[in-house]
C-alpha cells in the first residue's frame, strides 16, 4: 500500500515539471510566429494609436522574456495559474469561454469513436483469435496493419463520398439538423437530449455521430485488435484454459468468457495511451466533417493567427493528455500490482 | 458453425442498429414550416456587435436590419431614401453643413424615445472611441450639432458631395446610449435597442440568431414573422442544408462548384446580383521593381482574368477592367481599352524596352494569402502566374503569408507585388479610387503611390457637387489610373442566393445590402 | 523495453529467412511496393504523361467540343486515366510528382529526427545522472504532446515551404529515437564486454561508437521506417489542414484538402486516388517496420 501510495506521488510530482516545460515551450513557440496579432485583429486600417492601446491593454508591448518580473512570460505564467487562458484576439472573449464551447464536441466524438474502436477492435480481435490461422484470421490481422496507414481525413471523406453522399444514408457534416433547437445543459448533445427527454436532439445527435465517430474509430481500431488478439493467444496457452478446455467446456465459452476478462487491463490502458494519438485523429475528423469541436478551433485559431485562442487550445490539449495518461497509470498500478516501475 | 453463427449475429445487430437510425432519419425528415418564419443559412460569422468598432460586411447587415441610419437605401437599390430621418437632408450651399430632420416620436424597441441628442450620441462615440471603422465619420464629420430635439445638424471639416452616402453607413447608426457606453466600444451587448423593421430575440454566437418584428419600427412591418439565421461551419455543410430543405436561403458563401450544381437542381432557385467587392493586383509603386510604371502596365497587359474566371470561379465572378466596379456610375474598362484582354505581345514590347526578353525575362514576387479571401486563392495566385510566365518574358515566383503577416508586409511594403480584395465602405466611386490612390492614403494601403495630378483629379471629385461633372472626372480618373497602374484590378464577384422555390421577394443590389424584411414565403 | 537479444548484430539478416518466414513476407511485400513508389517518382518526368500544374483539359475539351464549364472537372477516361482535377490537372501526374514531395519531407523529417535523437539518446544514456534526467523529463514533456498538435504550432509558426515543413514534423519525432536509443544504453552498459573494454582503459568515446552504437542500430532502423510511416501521414495532415507548402507544388494533402469540398458533387476521382497512395506509401513502411520489429522482437512472435 506505501509503495503504491508512494508510486502515486512520485509519478503526481514528475508531473509538474512537465507541465512547466510543456508552457514554455508553447509560450516560445507562439512567441516567436510572425505576423502581428494586433493587426490581423483590428484589420489594417485601424488608427496607429488604437491599435498601440490595444497592444497595451494585452500586455504586448512588454518585452517577451528578460530578467524583470514584467514581461510577458511571467504575466502568461501567471495567468496560467489563476486559470486564465487570455482573451481570443478573434472573438474578444476569453479562451476558456470557448473551449467550455467547443470542448463538449470533441468529448462527445471521441467517445463514440474510442467506444467503436474498443467493441469493433475487441470483437473482431477476438474472433481472430479464435479462429486463429484461418483467412478471416489474416484479414483481420491486414486490416490491423494497414489501419495505421490510413489517413483518417481521407477515410472521412470516402464515407462521406459512399454513405453520404451515393447512398445518402447519414449527414456529412456538422453535429445536428439545422431545424433541431439543441438545448444545451453539458454541451454534449446526446446527453442534453435525454436529460431533456428531447429525443428528436438525440436522433438528429447520433445520426450526425454514425460517419465521423466510424472514420475516427476505424483508425483506432488496429491497435486494440492486436491487443485482444495477442493477449488472448496468451492466455488461451495459459493452464486453466487447457484444463477448461479438457474438462469439455466449449471452445467458445472459454475464449469469450475466461479469456477476454483477462485481456481487458492491457485494453484499459491502451485506451489511455491512445489518447493522444485520438485527440490528432479528431483534429482531422473534425475538419473534415466541419464538426464544431476543439480541432476546428485549433485550426480557425492558427488561421486567424488569434495566437491567445491558438496556445490556449494547445495548452488545454496537452494538459488532457497528460492528465489522462496520469490517471491511466494510477488506475493500472491499482488494478495491477505487478506494476512498478 | 459456430462461428458463422456469431457473424450472422453480428450482421443482424448490425442491421438492427441501421434500421433504428434509419426511423431516427425518418422522422427528422423537414416539415414545411409554419406561419412566415424564414431560416437563412451563412458561413459567415458576426465580428464585435457594436456599430462603432464592427467593420465587416455580415455584422453590417445584421445592422442595416436591425440598427437604422437616419437615410437607408431603398432595397435593391443604389436609392437613398429617409431612414430614422424624416426627409433627405438639406446641405449648405457649400455642401459643408448637411442638417437632417428626425421623425416624430420615433421609439428603440425598448420603447426609449431617440432625439436629436441619441443620434449625436452616437456619432461622438464613433470620434471618442477611434475604432477601426471610425474614420468613416472622424475623416469628415468636424462635430454635430443639436438644433432642436427634431434637428440634428452635421458639420463637416470638408465639403463632401457624397456625404449622404456616408450617414447610410453602420458607424452612423442610432443606437441607445444605455447599452453602448460613450467612451468604449462592446463586442457583445447586453442586449438590442432596435430601431430597424427587426428586433433580436435570441442569439447564440456561431449557432444561431433569431430577429422577430419590431413593433417601434416606424415603417411598414415585414413580409416575414421571424427570420432565423444559421451558422454554418462551412460552404459544403450549407449547401448540403439548402440543398435538403433544411433552411430556405443560403446566402455567403457557397463554393463555385456548388453554384454549379445547385444551378442544376431544378428545385431550388437560384438568385443572382452583382457584387460591389472587387479583387486587384497591388504594386508598391515606390519600391524596386514596380516603381517603374511601365512593368507595372507590362502585368496588366498579361493578367489573364478569363482563366480565373472560368476555372477557379466557374463563371461567378466577373472580369474587371477598372477599379470602379460594373454597375456603378461612371463605370469604365478603362484597362480593356489601354492593354486589351489578354494581350501577351503588349507585354513583350513593353517588356522589351526596358532590355527583358525570353532569354532575360523579368522576374518578380507575387504574394497571396491562403485563407482569408477563401481556399480558391492559391489557385487564383497560380493561374496568374501561369497566365503571366506564358508570356515567356517573365518569371513569377509565388510567395504567401497568412492574413497577420500579410498585414504587417504591405504595411512595410515589403511585398513589391500582392493580391488584395475590397469590400466598400459607401457607394460612391470615392472608395474605389482615393481611398487607394490619393496620395494621403495609398500608404496604408500598402502600394505606396503618389502621383499629383491623380491627387488633383479625385480631390477635384470630392468636392464637386454636379453629379455629371463628377462622372466626367471619374471617368478621367479611370483612363489615368490604366496609364499609371497604382492597382490593376482583376475579378468583381457576384452575389448569389440559392433559396427554397417558395422564398420571393430578394433584393439584393449593388450595395449588397440585404433587406430580411422584403423577402417573404408563397406557401 | 526488451533488449540484450541484439547483442550480435545484424544476426537477423541471416536467420530471418528460415526462421521468419510469415515476417519476411512482410518486408519484401513492403520493399516491393516502397520500390515501385521511389521508382516512379524518381522517374516521374519519363512516366508522367503531363506536367503536375499544366492545364491539359481545357486543350481536350475544345477538342470535343464540349462545355468548358460543364465538363470541368474530367472523369476518368482513356486519356486521362485517374482524371483532371477543377483546374484541368492531370490527376496521375500530380500523384506521380506528388511522391516527390511526400517522400522527400517525410523522409528528410525523420533523418532530422534520427541526427537529432540518437545522439542526444546516446549521451543521455551514456552520462546518466543529472543531464540524463534534464533530458528524460524534455523529451518525455515532448513525447507527451500530440504529435500533430505540436507539428501544427510548429508549421504555424515557421511558416510554409519543404524545410520548414520537415523541421516542424522531424521535432515530433525526436523522444522517439531518444527513448529507444537511451534504453538499448542503459542496458548495454551493463554487458559484461562492455565493462571489459571499459576496464582495459577504453574511454567513453570508444566506448559508445565501437560498443554501444552497433547496438542500437537495428532498433533504430525499425523506428526509421515506422517513423517515416507516421511522418507521412502527418504530412499529408499538415496539408490537409492547410499548413505546409505552396500551391504550385504537386502534395497529395494539398489535393485532399481541395478535393474536400468536390465530395458533395461526386467527383470522387480527386480524392480517392491522393488518399489512397498516402495510405499505400505509409503501409509499406509500416509493413517494412513492423516485420523487422517481429523478426527482433520475439516477445511479439507467433506462437
């Protein structure tokens, strides 16, 4: 219990660090990107003496970094621990308020997408297992590999193509019907709409879900297919499953029932180490499919050079990520005390 | 077996699963809407909602609906007609004092009576809080006087013949002093004091905003009851809504190809009207390469607008030959006459005069910017240049910075030749021509031009007040600008409206105002 | 990380077809299709049959007679085999010329990388103490980004062209050769012919060329090719988002991020074809890494 309590502190506090480095950095990057906020965000014909009171006002006219307390890496620093993102130079309202806007968006895709990589990925994984060496088996390894290739803007816009598109069966783009007034209580429509018993919300919310969450799904789907498929291999060899096997238990049984349980804390934790590589796929599902999260922010932000919005969404990303793979690893050292590192 | 057990389970969810969203689908199917409720679909997006410091066309029209001038021009038109005032404005005989009178008892929405005080209100806060926009009254307006609580009386640094033109622009606009404060300009109000045919009743920044009747307007109502606009990400998700009866009018900006398309779709209509925003070629004209006036006629003569034309726009957008735009008074293609349409031997001789041919061809820089003029820019950038390099005198390199940067160069001049795009502040052929040219402005604009007898010429047209002499003096002014090339313009883009086969009543003219209020449902 | 099975280098070369034989399938499929892919595009100027920015439809459709307007953009038919895109582009010779542009940034990227995180790895592992924990907890904080995210502030801030573009996506990858690199050291330091050497006197250079780096070569040669793999897609991505190169240059990101708003009137020619070659050359590095990965790491092996 010590030597968890003390695995848990230890990976808590190499954490701070990280997230010092993780600021600066981001703070130089967008530092030094050309262009002049303060005109993009006042258009070239505004007076001289506005757009000097403007720089003022954000603090743009302090030198980036030097040896004082007044400069605009500290101000940034500071803010940051107050939980101030700034203010979007395009939108004139803080950053945060728009991430609260656009946040819910991208949970919600990456929900349904992560829930269709893990049930698509653990199903097919596991029948390959069990049909271990059969061509099915072969397919569903290729398609395993060859998954990883695929670049998911191009795999959006070919489902939007055949099933939008040809068929006509789902909409391509944005998060629901124009004519549904969405009520909006999380931001994640498909919970609005039950809370609110709004069920034509949640219709028109999940139907507009089916293409993109599928195109980021499919992406994902490889790693948890070699998953499920490896560490069943490993532990339908194990004893237990051979004695189970012996005593007439049905093949079936075993592999789905005894086996799969087993495989689920490696899965666990791979959804955790996935994320990172979830919140690029979504950035790209997003702008294909115009689907109003943080990756069309990210990418209006970098467009519009509104370098407050552009950090606050990187800084914002990050700490995601790092938060979640901090739980990940907190969660697997409890459930699996091997762990140690 | 098994197995084969387990796919046809798997198959049979499957199906399961579609046929549930299938019902889903069907019941979402539209239903034709009740009562005159009209929903318009845009790409484009509300910047400050403050007519003191907004400067964009869409929040504009937002307020040339809700928010009215003391004159508005009639729908459709290029007409001016009493707004907030009750007649036209009568000038001193020196065109420097222009005096307006009010309409009686005219109410804000809110019931807030507007006086001669609310009109000056608002004018001193365009002077106090110099936003972007400001200059369109701080450059002419020398202060406001209030004669009686009826009589507002505008006195001007200059005389300016246009200047009704001017008071129909947004910074104009009367709005009530209790939501916007006089000394500071506010991105989003707390809410909207209305004095047009609309009110504000809802507004979700980016998602939706829906205007009903203003019961204070002081005109006729509008044909419609409610007009909802929707924000849409982009112009496929807007087609796609128009296209499947989500909303009645898609209004800014559809892609060429979808205007190909929805042209096609024998249900819907499509609307068209000229546009007053024209795309140009700017040089700095005091810097190496381009001081020189003859290259600068040299790219005139080899800019090949049909190919833009027909290629990247399809046919939705027009050639242009002079920076005043088709349909405007005074209009002239003028670059048409001095260097024909496409005319690569022009530009070899001129070329050649100055020691450039095929074996030493004159090289330059064209920049563009990616985003903000929309994504078919770069293939804009590279037809010219390839239209350009065919001439096989010259050699084009392209370069682009995004909107910030490309800002800050052409304020610096350090782009010898870019491609810029205008949007008009006021109808009058003032803002196509001085506001570049003049020697006084052409800074800002980055061409760095100067030249007197241009300055002379447009100076001459501010002040004129005969409208056919100051016709003639733009005409002048067209034919010298093809000789001198301080800009070469190139396309002028049309406006187009893909409505429902029910929505009657558009008017959009070459103010490009959009009139909500006249536009109105037949089912 | 699993190590010390790579203490004879380069021994896999040998056993790899007897004892691999479903892995060495693998790589030759890949090797086999990466080489047709470097093959054209080298050649792209013979094979091509048209330039990758040369108006070739508008000649043809006069030629037909047909409406310009109407019949822009050009399905595929026997002259132009994938097509022409809106501005009358040859789609088979974009993609021929596009390869060019998708091999050159993603491989340059990852030989930046490689230079950047093996020595820095190396050093790291090697030195140990205080400067390999500095660099651990950078290169972790690195590592922790999403790829495409940083590669976006990075293209963003650096602006377009190939260099530029290359740099943003190399510093990406960098904790990857770092890690690795760094734990074949730790372990390798620890081989008993290594602290021989170290005994007879041999100082820390030696050391780490003649001992140390055959060692990790290998591991670095898998990380190579599914690190070129990655960096093609994330290419393509910075492309598609609109973050990388000039318009006149031939990218398949560039002609996805054009296509996408051709989706709702079906030209499906514009975009299937781009797509599916970023896919093709990224599955065969992939196919190349992965094989050799299995062939050296048998905890992956088929039981």
């Amino acid at each position: 219990m010590r030597a968890l309590l003390s695995y848990i502190l230890t990976r808590i506090l190499l954490t701070i660090p990280m997230i010092f480095i993780l600021l600066t950095l981001v703070f130089f990057i967008i530092r030094v990107m050309p262009g002049d906020p303060v005109k993009s965000m006042l258009g070239a014909h505004a007076p001289k003496e506005t757009m000097d009171e403007v720089r003022h006002q954000l603090g743009l006219d302090k030198p980036i970094i030097d040896f004082s307390t007044n400069n605009q890496f500290v101000d940034y620093m500071s803010a940051f621990f107050h939980g101030d993102l700034g203010q979007s130079l395009w939108y004139r309202v803080p950053v945060t308020e728009k991430i609260a806007q656009y946040f819910p968006a991208t949970l919600e895709l990456s929900f349904f997408a992560l829930l269709f990589a893990v049930v698509f990925g653990v199903a097919t994984g596991a029948f390959a297992a069990h049909k271990r060496k059969s061509a099915a088996d072969y397919s569903i390894r290729l398609f395993g590999i060859t998954s990883y290739s695929i670049p998911v803007f191009w795999l959006g816009l070919m489902l939007q193509m055949i099933f939008g598109v040809a068929f006509d069966w789902f909409p391509i783009a944005g998060r629901i019907g124009a004519r549904v007034s969405p009520q909006v209580i999380t931001g994640l429509y498909v919970v609005d709409g039950i809370i609110t018993l709004n069920f034509e919300q949640v219709a028109s919310a999940l139907w507009h879900l089916v293409l993109p969450s599928t195109a980021l799904g499919l992406i994902l789907c490889g790693i948890f297919i070699r998953l499920t498929r490896a560490n069943m291999l490993g532990v339908l060899k194990q004893d237990y499953v051979l004695a189970a096997n012996a005593r007439g238990i049905p093949k079936r049984r075993v592999v789905y029932k005894h086996a799969l349980k087993n495989a689920f804390v490696p899965i666990l934790t791979m959804m955790g180490l996935e994320f990172a590589y979830l919140m690029s796929g979504a950035v790209l599902t997003e702008t294909t499919f115009s689907w109003p999260g943080m990756g069309s922010f990210l990418v209006e932000s970098v467009n519009y050079r509104d370098f407050p919005a552009l950090q606050g969404t990187i800084i914002f990303i990050a700490l995601l990520v790092m938060g979640i793979s901090l739980l990940v690893d907190i969660l697997y050292a409890i459930i699996d005390p091997r762990v140690r590192y | 077996m098994r197995s084969k057990k387990l796919l046809y389970g798997a198959l049979i969810l499957v199906l399961a699963v579609g046929l549930v969203f299938a019902v889903a689908c069907e019941k979402k199917a539209p239903k034709p809407t009740a009562g005159g409720v009209i929903v318009i679909g845009t790409t484009e997006k509300y910047t400050q909602l403050d007519p003191a410091q907004a400067y964009d066309f869409f929040t504009w029209e937002l307020f040339q609906n809700i928010y009215y001038t003391l004159l508005i021009y009639k729908p459709g038109t290029t007409e001016l007609v009493p707004g907030l005032a009750a007649e036209m404005p009568t000038a001193s005989a020196d065109n420097k004092e222009w005096t307006f009178k009010l309409r009686d008892g005219l109410k804000f929405s809110n019931d807030v009576p507007i006086t001669a005080e609310t009109v000056k209100y608002q004018i001193d806060r365009v002077i106090t809080t110099k936003s972007d926009p400001s200059w369109l009254v701080d450059d002419f307006v020398d202060y406001v006087e209030v004669v009686d609580p009826l009589t507002v009386k505008f006195v001007l640094k200059q005389p300016v013949a246009y200047f009704p033109s001017l008071v129909a622009t947004p910074p104009y606009a009367t709005i009530d002093p209790a939501i916007y404060p006089a000394d500071a300009t506010i991105s989003d109000p707390t809410g909207f004091s209305c004095t047009g045919p609309y009110m504000v009743e809802k507004f979700v920044r980016d998602a939706e905003i829906v205007l009903v009747k203003n019961p204070n307007y002081y005109g006729d109502a509008a044909l419609n009851d409610k007009i909802i606009i929707k924000f849409y990400k982009d112009a496929t998700t807007l087609r796609l809504a128009v296209e499947k009866g989500e909303i009645d009018i898609a209004w800014k900006a559809l892609n060429p190809t979808d205007i190909k398309d929805l042209k096609a779709n024998p249900n819907l209509k499509v609307v068209e009207a000229s546009g007053a925003q024209i795309r140009y070629l700017c040089f700095v004209c005091n810097g190496d390469p381009f001081k020189e006036k003859i290259l600068r006629g040299a790219v005139s003569a080899a800019i090949d607008r049909m190919s833009v034309v027909d290629k990247v726009f399809l046919g939705t957008v027009e050639p242009l030959y002079s920076m005043v735009p088709i349909g405007m008074w005074s209009h002239k293609d003028s670059f048409k006459e001095v260097y024909g349409e496409y005319n690569i031997e022009k530009t070899k001789e001129l070329l050649k005069g100055l020691g450039y041919d095929e074996a030493n061809p004159f090289a330059f820089e064209l920049w563009y910017t990616p985003t903000h003029y929309g994504d078919t820019e770069a293939d804009v950038a590279l037809l010219l240049k390839q239209g350009l390099e065919a001439t096989g005198v010259m050699k084009v390199e392209l370069k682009s910075a995004e909107w910030g940067t490309y800002n800050d160069n052409f304020d610096k001049g350090n782009m010898s030749a870019f491609l810029l795009g205008w949007y008009p502040d006021y109808i009058d052929p003032d803002d196509y021509t001085s506001v570049f040219a003049l020697s006084t402005a052409s800074d800002s604009m980055g061409i760095f031009y100067a030249d007197p007898k241009m300055d002379e010429l447009l100076l001459k047209a501010q002040v004129t007040t005969k409208q056919k002499d100051r016709e003639k003096i733009y005409e002048e002014v067209q034919d010298y600008w093809a000789a001198e090339v301080p800009t070469c313009p190139i396309f002028q883009g049309k406006l187009f409206l893909v409505t429902q086969p029910y929505i009657e009543g558009i008017a959009v003219g070459a103010t490009m105002i959009f009139n909500y209020d006249v536009v109105y449902r037949t089912n | 990380m699993v190590s010390g099975f790579l203490s004879k280098p380069f021994r896999f070369f040998i056993s790899m077809s007897k004892e691999h034989k479903g892995e060495w399938y693998i790589i030759v499929a890949g090797a086999l299709i990466l080489f047709v892919i470097i093959f054209s595009s080298v050649f792209a100027g013979i094979i091509a049959p048209y330039g990758p920015v040369t108006d070739v439809a508008s000649p043809y459709i006069k030629e037909h007679n047909l409406d310009l307007r109407a019949a822009t953009p050009l399905p595929p038919n026997e002259t132009f085999i994938m097509g022409t895109n809106d501005l009358g582009f040859d789609v088979f010779s974009r993609i021929l010329f596009g390869s060019r542009t998708v091999l050159l940034v993603s491989i340059a990227a990852s030989i930046f990388s490689a230079l950047m995180g093996i020595p820095i790895g190396l050093l790291s592992g090697f030195y140990g103490g205080k400067v390999d924990r500095t660099l651990s907890l950078l290169m972790d904080s690195i590592y922790s980004f999403p790829g495409l995210i940083l590669a976006i502030a990075l293209a963003a801030m650096l602006g377009p062209g190939v260099t530029n573009i290359s740099v943003a996506i190399a510093v990406i990858y960098v904790p990857t050769y770092f890690r690795i690199v760094r734990g074949q050291v730790l372990s390798v330091k620890e081989e008993l012919y290594v602290e021989a050497a170290r005994s007879i006197g041999a100082g820390p250079m030696t050391i780490m060329t003649k001992y140390v780096f055959p060692n990790v070569i290998a591991s670095v040669v898998v990380i190579f090719s599914l690190n070129v793999a990655d960096a093609i897609l994330t290419e393509a991505g910075l492309s598609f988002l609109g973050l990388g190169l000039p318009p006149d240059l031939p990218d398949w990101g560039i002609d996805l991020a054009k296509g996408k708003k051709f989706v709702p009137s079906g030209y499906w020619w514009i975009i299937t074809f781009p797509g599916l070659m970023i896919m093709l050359v990224a599955l065969s590095f992939t196919m190349i890494g992965e094989g050799l990965n299995e062939v050296l790491n048998p905890r992956l092996k088929e039981k």
